[in-house]
C-alpha cells in the first residue's frame, strides 16, 4: 500500500512540476555572448559563489540586469546565454569549427584584425551606441579610428603587459629589462603567459633590445614624438620575418630552461602565495594581486613595464556573422552606460575603455588621498566625458601611485607600448614555432602538484622512520626489563 501511495505522489509530483513547467514561456528572443572568464560582473565572488551586499542581500549579475532593462523599456524578454574560454586562439576555434552561434563576442585587437580579414564579422551601426559615443575615451577612439577598428569593434577593456613582482625579494632596477627573465639569479622563480602573440613579445624585445634601447633615448632626448615611438615598437614587436622567427624562436627556447613554467591564469595567484616572484602578467590581473596580497598578508607587488617597450592592448566587442544585430546593439550600449562601465571595472580590476564621472568618481575612491603629495592628470583619458568643471587630476600617494599608474599608464610610459597586429600568412609559421619552443613543457601547476606530493612522501617516510626506531626502541626497553 506504501508503494502504491508513494508511486502516487510521484506521479501527481511529475504532474505538478509539468504543468508547472508548460507555463513558463520561453523568452522572446535570445543573445549568445561569449567572453573571457572573470570578465563581467556575474554577482559571484572570487569563488563563485553567489555575492551579497553588506546588507546580506543577494547581488544581482550584470546579465539579470540587462534582461530586466530590456524588459522595462520594451515590455519584450531576452534570455543571455552566457559563455567563456581562456584565450583568443580557443575562441576563434570556436567560432570557425563549434556549431553554437554568437551574437557578440571580445576578442583582442590581433584577432579582431583576422576576423576583419576572413571577412567573419557585422558591422557596428555608432548611431545606436549613444553611450559608447558620449562616454568611451576620446584617447581610445582616436586609436580605434587610426587603425579601422571602429567599423567592427566596440573597446571595452584596456591595458598593458609587464611584470608583475614581489618587491621584497626583487631589485626594482632588475625588472625595468625583459633581459630578467633570462637572469639564472631568477631561475625557477619566473612565470610567463602559455599565450603565443604575448610571448612572443618578451622574445622580440629581447632579440631587438638594442634597437628598442636607441628609440628610447631618441624619444627622450626629444628627437622623435610619443606618436613616432610607439608606432616605431609597434613595427618592432610586430616583425614576423622568418629570420626574426627563429631568433624569436631561439631566445625562447633559452628562456624556456629559466622559468618556471607556463601559465594563463594561476601567475596572479602563485606570487601572492610566494610560489614565484616575477610573474609576466597583463596590467589588471597585476591591479587584483597587489590589492589582494597587501590586505591578506602586506606582502608588497609592483607592476612594472619593461624600458625597452611592450604592449598596448585592447579587447573588444565584436558580432559574428549572423548575430542578432539589433539586439547586440542593446546589449553593448547598456555596457557603456558609465554606471555599469564602473561596476564592471570595480569587479574585473581590468581598466574599462568607458570614461564619464560614475567612472572618475570610482577612481577618485581607489586611488585619491586627501593632501596627497602626488598628482596624476588623467584628462588625457576622461576629457569630454565628465561634467564641465570636474577635475580629472587624481591627488594620490607614494602607497597608490604604482597602482594607478597601472590602472592608467601615462602618455609616456604608453608610448613605448606597441600594438599587435595580426600576422597574416605567417601566423601558421608562428604556431609552428611556438609548439617547438613548448614540446614537453610540463604546465607550472604540475611542478607544484607535484613538489606537494615530493614533501608529502617524504614526510610519510620520516614519519615510517621515527615509528620504525621508537618500536625498536620499545623492543629494546622490554628486553631490557626482561
């Protein structure tokens, strides 16, 4: 009888939960985003768990609230599917063999140059991102415009390579040379990026050093402009002649016996946790160790960018082929509504290519100090976006100067930054090399997994050792007494 009843509740259970189910209506239409990970506002913590506020209340994502704007102002849902992946190449992969489709994706400048080439991508109407236009940097526009990405790409995150070090056990004039990473007084204590275009940086900059060298005593002895210098490292850092190939190719391999390992991601936790000390590491990831070391253990990080000159980045929305248009648009003028430009940067640690005053405010917050005894002029970023009057010079102090300075390099230090630029038929050529410099690389986490694992046997050994002599000890006492 208990089973039949049982049986009974079961189905009338299914019953319930069916009818449930038939009445919720499927949205109106659906977006597909798929971006890099961590790199939106999800309502999570650094855990993924779900966030609350300070007064225990859940934190709506970005995402619901965007699907709650649409709702508002057209009485029509929208459900975002929502994706990620860890590198350009593993996008575009994606894209070119997945059988998914998106409406929007962020690649970098380089792939957005190959997607323009291969002829993968809408075209962006500016006249429905009143935001965008308003808000965005007039700085980043320029640049934008300069190389005709305008037409296809929206920017909305920003920022530098360089290194990323634990100030207490690194000489700060070690790391003002990619040569460091070379230096066996750094053996095994140094990560660089598994990522082939970023890598390949530190390896043109160390085969071209004394190029590098020359443009950065012209520019400061006034010979050539900031424009001239950093279009003179874009050509440097962008050279892909199969002689700067295999030299590329060579100092890397060299490289390869001094490090530590490769790595995506991990490199900004394992320097807060003293596993490395130089970690090469894109300018918000370095923004996020620093912060998080000083408040868990006052562990001082800097961020330095090499002398001889790196890169200038920058990721960007852009619509495959066949997105929803319309509804993309939506999607990315919300992005750049000031508001939420600030809220995302607050949660990524990325700089937002979004200006306006929500986002000086916010940075007034991070980095200002009352009778600061420094001052940085940000107008070169947020002119024409703030409200008349409001300035843009940040006081700080010796204690947030580095980290501003990485969350808004100077024109100065921007101008010895180069662009990447898609490598076009010598990209395959590239690969090819990048996967002999990395055959039988074992990833870095392996090495401390394993380095777990060594101090764990030992210590079982030692402790098999202690137990084996305290029982022949005992033996002994017994036939002592005997």
């Amino acid at each position: 009888m208990k089973k039949v009843i049982a049986l009974l509740l079961v189905v009338f259970g299914f019953s319930i939960f069916g009818s449930v189910k038939l009445q919720v209506q499927a949205a109106d239409y659906v977006l597909r985003v798929y971006n890099w990970q961590d790199y939106i506002d999800e309502g999570k913590d650094e855990n993924g768990n779900p966030r609350k506020d300070e007064f225990g209340n859940p934190v709506s994502s970005v995402i619901d609230d965007f699907e709650e704007y649409y709702y508002q102002k057209t009485g029509k849902t929208v459900e975002v599917i929502y994706t990620t992946y860890e590198t350009n190449e593993v996008m575009l992969n994606s894209l070119k063999t997945g059988n998914i489709k998106y409406d929007l994706v962020c690649p970098s400048d380089y792939v957005i140059q190959k997607m323009v080439r291969e002829d993968m991508l809408e075209e962006i109407d500016m006249s429905l991102l009143p935001n965008y236009q308003q808000y965005a940097s007039p700085y980043l526009i320029d640049i934008f415009e300069k190389y005709g990405w305008d037409k296809y790409a929206v920017n909305y995150m920003w920022g530098t390579l360089g290194f990323l070090y634990n100030a207490e056990e690194v000489d700060d004039e070690d790391v003002t040379s990619w040569t460091v990473l070379w230096d066996e007084n750094y053996k095994n204590r140094v990560t660089i990026k598994d990522s082939v275009r970023d890598t390949y940086i530190i390896g043109v900059c160390y085969v071209y050093k004394d190029e590098l060298d020359e443009l950065a005593v012209r520019y400061h002895d006034n010979l050539i402009n900031e424009s001239e210098y950093s279009e003179a490292v874009t050509e440097i850092i962008n050279r892909r002649d199969d002689e700067t190939l295999a030299k590329v190719e060579e100092a890397l391999k060299a490289l390869k016996k001094n490090i530590a390992g490769f790595e995506v991601d991990s490199g900004k936790n394992d320097i807060r946790t003293g596993k490395i000390d130089i970690n090469f590491a894109w300018s918000g990831d370095a923004i996020y160790s620093i912060q998080t070391a000083w408040e868990e253990s006052e562990l001082e990080l800097k961020y330095q960018i090499p002398y001889e000159g790196s890169n200038i980045w920058f990721d960007a929305w852009v619509m495959p082929k066949g997105a929803n248009k319309e509804l993309a648009h939506e999607f990315l003028n919300y992005l750049c509504d000031p508001e939420v430009a600030a809220r995302n940067m607050e949660f990524i640690g990325y700089t937002s290519a979004i200006a306006g005053d929500a986002m000086l405010d916010l940075v007034n917050d991070w980095y200002g100090v009352e009778d600061g005894d420094l001052a940085v002029d940000l107008s070169y970023f947020f002119a024409g976006t703030v409200s008349e009057g409001k300035s843009m010079i940040i006081e700080t102090d010796s204690d947030n100067y580095n980290l501003l300075l990485a969350q808004y390099p100077d024109k100065k230090i921007i101008a010895r930054c180069g662009i990447m630029e898609d490598f076009g038929d010598q990209n395959e050529k590239l690969l090819a090399m990048w996967q002999r410099v990395k055959a039988n690389i074992v990833p870095v986490w392996i090495y401390f997994v394993a380095g777990g694992i060594a101090v764990g046997i030992v210590s079982v050994i030692v402790i098999n050792r202690q137990s084996k002599q305290m029982r022949i000890k005992r033996q002994k006492a017994k036939v002592g007494k005997k």
